[in-house]
C-alpha cells in the first residue's frame, strides 16, 4: 500500500461518525416546502388575529409534526402517515393536559413512563406506528408542562385542527409538474412507473456487478408503489376507473419483476432490447398515454420467456385496466401485539420509557426547585429524549451528535432573529419561513433539529413566554447525556432484539415462499399467492436490511451485539432470489434443474450455520427438496 493510499485509509471516520455526517441527496420537494409555508405560519396568525395565540402554538405544533412526516408518496398512503399520528397526538395533548392537572410530580412521572413503556412497544409494528408513538410522548409532555389556559379537550381539538390542516393541503394540492390525467393520483402513478423504471435498470444491469443493487432497488419501488395504492378508503376496492388501472399496471409489473430477478440470478447479460418494453410500459404510466408496440425479447431461456410473457400480459392489462391484487397480506390484530410485545418490542419499549421517564423525573426536579426562574417549559427535556432515544430515527450517536449541534446552531440563530424582528408579526412569518424548510431539512437530523428549534422558540414566544434560547441548549445537552446513559445500560434479555426480530421475520418469510413454490401449484391462483409471499419475503428483507444497517453504525459497545447478522440477511437474500428462479424454471419447465437444487441446499445448509451463530434458534419450516428431476 502505497503511502498516499495508507494516508487516506487512515482518514476513514468510524461508521458511527460517517453516520452523521451523511445527509440524503435529492431535488428539492416543492410541493412540501408549498405545503409547509402554508401550514404552521397561517395558522398562527389566524390564531393571533382572534385573540387565541395559546392554541395557534398547539395547532402549529401539530402542523409542524404532521410536516416532518409528510414524505414523497400517495394522497391515500399519507391518510395513515399523517392521519395515524395526528390522532395519537392529540390522545397524547389530552393525557398529558389532564394528568398534569390533576396529579403531582411523582404520580405525574409514573404516567408518562407507562405512556413511554405502550409508545416505544408500538413502534416496533412500522413506521406509522413509529410516528404515532413519537407524536403521543411529545403531545403528552407538551400538553402536562405548557402553560396553555385552555381545557384539555380544547387542546386535543387544536392538535387535531393544525395537523388535519396540514393533511387537507396534502389532499388538495397537486403535485406540480404531475397534472397529466386525475391529479388525485399523482403519487401513484409516479410510484408504478417507478417499478417499470427499476425493472429495466435491473435488466440493464444484468451480468455485471451492479445486479444486486439494482434488484434492491426494485424491490424499493414495489414497496413504494404497494404503499402508495394501499391505504384507508371507504370502499373495500378501487372505485375509479383510474385507480383501478394503476392498480392493474401494478399488478402487471410483479411477473415482470420476476423475471427480472431470475434473469439477474441466472448472471448472464441480456440484449438492450430487454428493458426497452419496462422502459415504454413506465412512460405510459406516467404520462397516462397507451403503450404502443412493445420489443419482444429473445425466447431462448425460460426466464426470457418468462419475460415475454411478462411483457404481453402487461400490455393486455394497460388496455384493460381492470383492476388487480395489489398482493398484500393484512396483518391481523394478533399479529401486531405479538410485534409489539415480543423481544424487539419489549427491548424497544424499556429504554424509551426509561428514557422518558428519567426526563420527566428531572425536568420535574429541576422545575419544583426554581432552576428555570420564571421559565415553566420543563416539557422540553422530555420532548428532547423522545426523538433521541428512536432507534428507527439512526444510530444513538449520531442522533445526539446531530441533535446536539443543530440545537446551539438553531438557538444561537433564533437569538439573532429574536433581537431584530418585530414582535408577533416578525416571529410568525419566521414560523412560516422555518415551515417551508422543514421538508428539506429532513435530509440531515442536525438540519431538522436546527429549524425546528428556531420554530418551537419563536411560538413559545407567540405564545407569552420569554426567549429561552440557553435554557434550550442546556437541556438539549441534558437529554443528550440521559440517552446516551441509558442507550448504554444492560437490559433485560437480548440486546440487539429488534435487528432479530426483523431478521427472525424475514427468515420465516423466506422460508414459507420456499415452501410454496417446492409444493408446486395449488389451483388457479397458485401465481397470486406466489407474488405475494415473494412481496412479504422482499418486504421484510429490506426491513431487516434497514435495522442491520443501523445497528452497524453505533458505537462498537452496541454494535458487537448484531455482529453476524448483516451475512444471515446476504444468505437469505440470496435464497430468495434462487427461489425466484426456481419459480420461474418451474413455470417453464415443471421441474427443477441440478444446479437450482444444489443451489438451494447450499444456502439452507449456510443459514442454518449461520443463524445459530448469531443466536436465531426459533423453529422455521425448513422445505424438502425434491430428490429428482
């Protein structure tokens, strides 16, 4: 190694630090940044203007929570985005507002480190969930400490009121540049035609390197465009004729992706023909135009057939447009408790209720002992830790880091504006302003935090209270010790629970789609169900994969306690896309060949070896190959 190379190896930061210093790169989400201008700012000032400063602060809270969860996707995917945690929300306002009334210090601590235990449980089910369990502990502390003389049902109301707001904007504005057709479904179909776009990125990548990474990117998008087409209606199926033809162009893109993958599996190059069919059958998704004649590629192998196949049945539905299975699996109440109490569940709901509760326990103290002088905003200290303490948000350091920093950059930024801008007018277009921002600065946690505090600053002064920018600082810094003491303490059972449960999943799923397609066909809708427990198996390998990846990016105290899963989740994404060809070999042929069979012992026998060492011994249904041809 030359000394220049050895130079640059030694500038590599840990993964904990390159965890926060990365920040997500794409174009800027306008219609959010329109949306965010028009929440928070105009509902403050329609509050100021009647004499209700008090609940325009809680509305505009609400409306700043529902615009950190208002991400790139489908109107009816961000019913339950923003619509799941406004509710917990105000459940949290109205909890906390009557607890905080009634009870006292140590009574009061004892709730919310039991709202704490039921929050952090739940948001081990998903990301919803997750962001209902955030909104319900923040809306809590909020709605004990904040010196509102409002009822608490008033407060909920308002709650509701600024993140419904936000949510009717969502619904009501197109997104632009996506006018062509029923804009209702602009989301949509951005998300469809951006599964035929990765399967022809996957087909183009076929034979080289970049095969593996383009499948996951395929795998991305149908989950981007399963969640985009699923979500709360009032009918039980699509009841427009345009969404029941996205809904066939969805459906219409699964045999496609199958072939793709198997293609991909297989490694050899395919002609530039292959992807110009997906290529064509995406421009008609997103332009809602007909999809003209398509290229049939090459018949010679049975996944190119496959393909082709693919291909024509694809061009039926697009003219059809019918309808189709969006091939999901609902999971049932029993299921999500067991999500919710199991390992990663129980691991994930301790150390938030310690986290929360310990924060509660000190903001309380320091309160009842004067050390905030007239200040009354002990609250602060447990929102603080709640965002700290989510693991789904990244790894422990690189949360405090990025927390820690973008509070002294935001207080000492909102104390510059605080001297120089007129008061209210001045501090609630700053509202407005930091509004606007906060859909770009979710692609760094430091920028997120830094534009929020100069908003949460600037309504507590709306609201009556002094400028608090130290006392800010200081009890960031606090929440960031409190999170990082209790990230660090032994707990009961296993550490690294949720990255197994994620991976405990994922194996089930993998297995139980091995199953199906070694039994062989079982009546008309044998493909149905074959696609959709390929989705769940895919699905629950990308959450896996997510939850590895950030438990490989703590500090090497916390790390070592996943080591070994991220090649359990290799394996098993190998064996599915095996089992992917084993499907599409199967349709063609009815059996399978020797290669797939060694193939797929090989692998069985590899994760049985490795899910051992890492310490998944639950019992999976582990298929019988067949013996012969």
């Amino acid at each position: 190694m030359s000394p220049r190379s050895a130079g640059a190896a030694r500038t590599v930061p840990p993964p904990w630090l390159a965890h926060a210093l990365r920040a997500q790169r794409g174009p800027v989400p306008w219609s959010a940044v329109t949306r965010g201008a028009l929440a928070a700012g105009p509902l403050l000032t329609a509050a100021v203007l009647t004499g209700r400063a008090s609940l325009g602060v809680v509305a505009a809270i609400a409306a700043m929570l529902a615009g950190i969860n208002d991400r790139p996707g489908s109107r009816r995917a961000a019913v339950r985005r923003l619509g799941a945690p406004a509710l917990a929300g105000a459940g949290g306002m109205l909890v906390g507002t009557y607890v905080g009334d009634q009870v006292g210090a140590l009574a009061l601590t004892a709730v919310l480190t039991a709202l704490g235990l039921l929050a952090g449980a739940m948001s081990a089910i998903g990301p919803v969930a997750s962001g209902a369990g955030t909104q319900l502990l923040v809306a809590a502390a909020i709605g004990a400490g904040m010196p509102v003389p409002e009822a608490g049902w008033t407060r909920a109301l308002a709650f509701l009121a600024g993140a419904g707001w936000l949510l009717a904007l969502r619904l009501a504005l197109p997104t632009p540049g996506a006018l062509t057709g029923d804009f209702r479904f602009d989301g949509e179909r951005a998300a469809v035609s951006g599964v035929y776009d990765a399967v022809a990125d996957l087909l183009d990548a076929t034979g080289t390197s970049r095969a593996t990474a383009r499948r996951a990117a395929l795998t991305a998008a149908l989950d981007h465009a399963q969640d985009a087409l699923t979500g709360p209606r009032l009918r039980r199926f699509a009841s427009s004729a345009a969404e029941r033809r996205l809904h066939a162009q969805y459906a219409a893109a699964l045999p496609l992706a199958e072939a793709a993958t198997a293609l991909a599996w297989a490694g050899d190059a395919v002609s530039a023909r292959a992807a110009e069919g997906p290529r064509r059958l995406a421009a008609a998704v997103r332009d809602n135009t007909p999809t003209g004649p398509l290229p049939a590629p090459s018949r010679s192998a049975p996944a190119l057939r496959a393909l082709d196949d693919a291909l024509l049945h694809a061009a039926e539905a697009f003219d059809q447009g019918g309808g189709g299975d969006l091939h999901t699996r609902r999971r049932s109440p029993r299921d999500l408790l067991r999500t919710a109490f199991g390992a990663g569940g129980r691991e994930y709901g301790l150390r938030v209720a310690l986290c929360f509760g310990a924060s509660v326990a000190i903001a309380q103290a320091l309160h009842h002992s004067h050390w905030y002088g007239q200040h009354t905003h002990w609250y602060w200290l447990p929102a603080t830790a709640v965002f700290l303490v989510k693991p789904d948000l990244g790894p422990l350091v690189s949360r405090v880091l990025c927390r820690a920093a973008g509070t002294v950059l935001g207080a000492l930024l909102f104390a510059a504006f605080a001297a120089v801008l007129p008061r209210p007018e001045g501090l609630v277009a700053l509202v407005a302003v930091c509004g606007a921002l906060i859909p770009v600065s979710t692609r760094h946690f430091a920028a997120q935090t830094a534009v929020v505090t100069v908003l949460v600053l600037s309504l507590v002064m709306v609201g009556g209270e002094p400028q608090a920018s130290v006392s800010r600082i200081a009890e960031t810094l606090l929440a960031c010790a409190i999170v990082i003491v209790v990230g660090h303490l032994p707990m009961p059972g296993e550490r690294g629970g949720q990255v197994r449960a994620r991976l405990a999943a994922a194996t089930g799923a993998a297995h139980t789609y091995l199953g199906h397609v070694l039994d062989g066909p079982d009546g008309p809708d044998d493909r149905a169900v074959r696609w959709t427990l390929r989705r769940e198996a895919y699905r629950t390998l990308a959450e896996a994969r997510t939850a590895i990846a950030l438990a490989a990016h703590e500090l090497p105290a916390l790390a070592r306690h996943t080591e070994g899963t991220d090649e359990v989740a290799a394996l098993l994404e190998r064996l599915v896309d095996t089992t992917t060809a084993c499907a599409v070999h199967l349709d063609d042929t009815g059996r399978l060949s020797p290669g797939h069979r060694a193939q797929l012992a090989e692998l069985l026998g590899a994760l049985a070896v490795r899910r051992e060492r890492v310490g998944l011994t639950a019992p999976v249904r582990v298929p019988v190959l067949p013996l012969a041809g």
